[in-house]
C-alpha cells in the first residue's frame, strides 16, 4: 500500500520537475540574448571591460547588467524547488489517504445460538457469552480470519466454523454470525418534533405474534402485512452494512428536529432480535423472507440444538408433514437415541395423522439398540396401555442408557397421584440427567409440598429469575413470599418480581402491550391472598372486575350465592366449578349449595377432564368413592384439593378423612387456599347478608 503511495508522489515530483525546467530553460534565453545584446553595444562604444572581468563575459553568471556576477547553486535552481515542493505535496496527499484507508473499522459479532462459546479473531480468543450476544471488536482493512467452537447438543463432537472475513476501507460494517442462528434486523426509526416514532410492529413484539400463530396454526400473513421499515436477516454468516446510526445498541429516545411545518427525520438502526423464540424467528422469517428461509432456518436450529424444546417446539408448530420429515431425518439415526427429537416426531406424526407404521419403526429400531433408554421411553409413548406405558418408562429409567426424560414423566406421574416425595427424587434424577425440561417451578411446588419451605422460596426465586415472563410462576412464588411473612424485606421481593415481570412482557410483546397494567394488578392480588389478608386481596380483586375470572372469584368471597352460581356458565370447566357449592354448604345454605352443584356438574361431566368427569359423576349419584381411588387419579394437587373438600362436604361420613386429603394437596399459596381452608375450619361463617 506504502509503495504505491510512493510511486504516485514521484510521478507527480517527476511533472512539476518537467513544468520547471521548461520555465527555467526559456529564462535563461531570454538573459542570453540580453547580455549578448549588451556586449555588442559596449564594443561599438570603444568601452573597454570592466575592471577585473574578462572581455565578452560581463554578464556572465548574472540576473542582468549591473552589478557583479552571482553563479546559481544547484539548490537555488527552479527545478529542483519544484521537485521538492511536488514530493512534499504528494506524500502529504497520500499519507492522508493511507491513513484514512488504513484506520481500524468496526467488527461485530453476535451469538444466536442461545449457549455461549468461543471466538478466536486472528488468533486472539473472546468469549461470547448467552447473556452478551454482541461482540465489538476494530479490525484494519484487509482479510482476517475467524474461528468459532461450540457444542452441538447430542451430538460427540462439537460443531466448528472458521471463515475469514474481508474489512473494506470504506465506510460499512462487518456483521460476523458464526452460529448462523442469529435474526439480525435493520430498521428505519422516525423522529418526529423531539418524539421518536415506532411502529408496533417491531422484530420483537413480531416474533411474539408469530409465535403465537405457530401455535394455533392458522394461514400465514401475507408478507404485505410486513413493515416496510423492517429488513430481516438471517441464515448468513457474514453481513455487510452501511453504517447505521446506532449499531446493536438503543436508539435515542427523541433527538432535535428544527425546521418546516412538520418536519421529520429518520434514523437507522441495526440490532439483533434478541428474545424471540425460535418459533417466533421462524415465523418472522417467513413473514419478511420467506418459507425456503424460514426452513433454512429451522434446519440450521435443528442440526445445532437437537435437544433443545423451544427448537423442537418450533419444528412441530410450522413444519407440514413433509418437510418435518426432512427435518427429522436430520438426528433420527444419531446414537444414543435423542428421546426429545423422536417424541417430537411422534407427535407431530399423531397430530398430522401420519403415524402408520411408527411402532414397527421403533420396535426394529429398539432390536438393534435394547439398551437405548430413549428408544424404550418413545415405545412408551407409543403404547396405549398405561401398565404398559409406565412399564417400559421404568425400564426407560433404568437401562445401561438411562433416559432422564423417563424420569421426568415418572415423576409427574407422582405428583399427579400425590405422591410428592417419590416425585421430587423423580425430578432430582432428572435434572442430574440433563432433562431439557424447565424444572424448578415444579420443583419449588415439590418442596412447598413436602414441607421445605425455605428451599422451596430460593427455588421458586430462581425459577422467577430464569423465567421472568411466566405468570404461574410469579403467581406461584409471590403467593409463597406473602404468605411467608417476610415483612418489608418481602415486600421488596415481591416489587422486584413484579418489575422483572413487566419488562419481560415489554420485551415479548412491544412497548403497547394494552394488558401490561392489568398483569401487575394480578400478581398484587396474588401475593396479598398468599398473606391471607383477606380484606386487601378482595380489595385488589375487586380493581380487577372487567376480567370474568376476578368477577367470580370475588362473588366467592364475598359469599354472593347467586352470583358465584351464575358465574359457572362463564368460567373454565376445572374443579374450582365446585366452590360455589362449597362456599354454601360451609355457610349452612343448604338450598344455595344444591344449586350450585346442579349447576355445576352438568358443566364437568361436559367438558372436563377424564378423571374430573368421573368424580362428578360420584358426586351426583352419591357413589362414593374410597380416599385411595381419588387420591391415585391424575389429577394436579390444585384441583384434587377442591374434589376433597367437596366430597368431604357431600359425604359427611368420612368428611375429615376427605378434608385431611385436602389439606395435603393444600400446599400452593394461590387461591383458593384461604378459601378451602376457612371451609374446613371448625367455625361456621356466618348466614347473615349473604345473597342467595
């Protein structure tokens, strides 16, 4: 680069040297002619020389006829100024130009594979962490290269890349995505009078809404539903950009606009969608770029991170039959089995109508692999039979290749039937197995339920922290604080949660999400009930009326018969139907109690589950069922604590036996607690102002 800059400066010293010995040559004419015009004239005068100078010569050597003769040193020539000047002016040129082309540009690397790992930059190594995906670095113009390691999981040897990269001397960015996971977004922002302008439908609030569609299923927005103002990129490794104004960094919140009736003013900005799922990317990608992109994409997830669910949550969502196919192919011979891969390809078959021929499919496959856990867990899965479906999840458990995710569904099992011990040691088993399974809110309702209680609080905190934007969670662990009496120290908690809550929310679904207030007004209601003040939590419920369920709910509590009744017909079909009941036959109305409950099952033996249905239909008829019957069904300890109590109260023989059975499953701090517990306290609530 230097020797060409060189090679310029002397052909620009070279012609400014020509220029001058032009001039300098027809100079020296002109003083030739001069002086010999000035000899002659002093020959034809009979004048002799001057003193000292030879005849012929007096102007020899001089600028003109007077004075003494003055010899011209080669530094004072014309030529050779020039040719300095000329080297002085061109180096100076090209050293500004080889330092503008030779200043260091911007680098950036982002992570979209949700796992950090390692990044080596022309030897030097960084570290791209999940919780930093965005790496700055200054590269000089020129190549470089760029090597990435990172684990694929389920996979024996991890995944590699190593590229290099071109650094142009102009003024554009270089975007290196070595994962190709990554959903990169350019997006023009307009400013309007010192007021920033954003379209709601930003990437992220998008991929939130497409995630959301991935679920139901329904036709695909036509890409005309997309904002112009939004590019997507994705499934590159390398970008190239102009320079934005704000580059993976918050774009100002307003900026000065002067000027004109309206004036306006645009800014770009380059960011990576930094929450979106991969059904939401998937999503977003096909609604900007695609379908052939969005499958790209998903492939790419696939191959990198075959045991990860919110990957293979993606694949069921958007992938039709034939491409699932494809996409399963991918891992579907990797060894040992991938139990989370297969049983998405179960599903997704089941729910295509495409599972013909699955159980001989695994069955051959279980004959070549007998101590594959995974292969026999998916034949559990295949099999109707529960004897034989918990069967083959215990051997599942237990093979020389155990299979963590048998212990997770096992211990669900326990939990459902109340056997929470056996559960959390299920669930323990798993986590040491690398379940990919969210794990600690189940966990913290295992510990509250075996009486761990302050276990249960650092676990429910850390499942807060992990999953900031889930509402049973929050629900859950605000429940447990309030209820844990932890004064003004709780109460600070229970703030933090909430906040954490709500910019989770903000980030999933846009700065206008219109049920962001209603949210936190909810998680207040819960962590006032889990305290047990009853006044400020029917105070909170009331605030929140306009919602079906708090109508209801707050009917229950004030004891309004009628309305609770009434709110049956409104509400989902689940075992809480049964508290109007309750509620009556604890206040000693008799009539308001069968009213309800003539209500209220017609509504479960409809619509709800199995073993809901089945209960109803003994509480209807006045068959009653044993203790250990109800116990063993699968039924969630939230709803099989209401089927106690309202056995207890319909089968007034063994009440206490019921009612001890209810308190057991009585552990979450989430309404109806307080409810069911004042139900079956000693002392009756008073008849008095009640509304039948």
């Amino acid at each position: 680069m230097m020797l060409y800059f060189v090679i310029v400066a002397a052909i620009v010293a070279a012609v400014m040297a020509a220029k001058s010995k032009r001039q300098t040559e027809g100079l020296d004419k002109i003083i030739e002619r001069r002086r010999l015009r000035m000899s002659q004239g002093a020959q034809v005068a009979g004048r002799d020389a001057p003193e000292g100078v030879p005849p012929g010569d007096s102007l020899a050597g001089t600028d003109s006829g007077d004075g003494p003769a003055r010899t011209r040193q080669w530094w004072q020539k014309p030529v050779f100024i020039g040719s300095v000047a000329g080297v002085v002016l061109a180096a100076g040129i090209g050293w500004m130009v080889y330092d503008a082309n030779s200043k260091p540009r911007e680098v950036v690397i982002v992570n979209g594979s949700g796992a950090g790992y390692s990044v080596v930059v022309d030897g030097v190594a960084y570290e791209l962490p999940e919780s930093g995906p965005v790496l700055k670095l200054e590269c000089k113009p020129g190549d470089h290269v760029v090597e990435a390691t990172f684990a694929g999981a389920g996979e024996a040897v991890p995944l590699t890349y190593s590229g290099t990269f071109n650094v142009s001397a102009d003024d554009w960015v270089t975007v290196i995505n070595p994962d190709r996971l990554a959903v990169i977004y350019s997006q023009s922002i307009k400013y309007n009078r010192h007021y920033k302008y954003l379209s709601e439908f930003t990437p992220e609030s998008a991929a939130a809404l497409m995630e959301a569609l991935g679920q139901s299923r329904p036709s695909i927005p036509r890409k005309s539903a997309a904002d112009p103002d939004i590019k997507i990129h994705a499934n590159a490794q390398i970008y190239k950009f102009p320079r934005p104004h704000y580059l993976f960094e918050p774009p100002a919140k307003a900026i000065p606009i002067f000027g004109g009736d309206d004036p306006t003013q645009a800014r770009r900005l380059i960011d990576i969608a930094r929450d979106a799922t991969p059904a939401g990317a998937a999503g977003i990608i096909e609604l900007y770029n695609g379908r052939k992109a969005m499958l790209e994409y998903l492939m790419e997830c696939g191959r990198r991170n075959p045991k990860k669910m919110s990957v293979l949550d993606a694949a069921e969502a958007w992938l039709n039959p034939d491409e699932a196919r494809e996409f399963f192919a991918m891992h579907l011979d990797t060894s040992p089995a991938i139990a989370e891969w297969h049983l998405t390809r179960v599903l997704h078959a089941r729910n295509h109508s495409r599972d013909a021929g699955l159980v001989s499919d695994y069955k051959a496959r279980l004959e070549k692999n007998p101590g594959d856990g995974a292969l026999l867990y998916i034949m559990g899965w295949l099999t109707s039979d529960f004897e034989e479906k918990t069967d083959y999840w215990r051997r599942a458990a237990s093979a020389p290749v155990p299979c963590a995710s048998a212990h997770w569904t096992l211990g669900e099992i326990d939990w459902l039937a109340g056997r929470f011990a056996d559960a959390l040691a299920r669930l323990e088993r798993a986590e040491a197995g690398q379940v990919p399974f969210p794990t600690r809110l189940r966990k913290a309702q295992l510990l509250l339920a075996v009486g761990r209680v302050g276990e249960a609080l650092e676990e429910g905190a850390a499942a807060c922290e992990a999953m900031p934007a889930d509402l049973d969670c929050a629900k859950f662990y605000l429940g447990m604080l309030g209820s844990s009496g932890a004064g003004r120290q709780g109460e600070a908690r229970a703030d933090k949660i909430i906040q954490d809550y709500r910019d989770a929310i903000r980030k999933e679904n846009g700065p206008a999400y219109a049920e962001l207030s209603m949210d936190a007004h909810v998680l207040r209601f819960f962590h006032a009930y889990g305290s047990g003040d009853e006044a400020l939590s029917l105070a909170m419920a009331s605030f929140l009326q306009k919602d079906t369920y708090f109508q209801w709910l707050v009917a229950l509590m004030r004891r309004h018969h009628q309305e609770a009744r009434d709110g049956i017909a409104r509400v989902e079909a689940n075992a809480q139907l049964l508290l109007p009941y309750i509620v009556a036959m604890r206040s000693g109305d008799d009539t308001a109690a069968d009213l309800a409950l003539s209500a209220a099952i017609p509504r479960l033996r409809a619509d709800g589950s199995a073993w809901i249905r089945l209960v109803a239909g003994c509480i209807e008829d006045k068959n009653e069922p044993s203790k250990e019957a109800v116990q063993s069904m699968l039924i969630a300890p939230d709803e099989k604590r209401v089927l106690f109590c309202a056995l207890g109260w319909r089968f007034p023989e063994n009440r206490e036996t019921y009612f001890a059975e209810a308190r057991r499953n009585n552990y979450n701090p989430v309404f109806p607690k307080w409810l069911l517990e004042k139900s079956m306290s000693e002392n009756k609530i008073p008849v008095s102002g009640q509304r039948h």
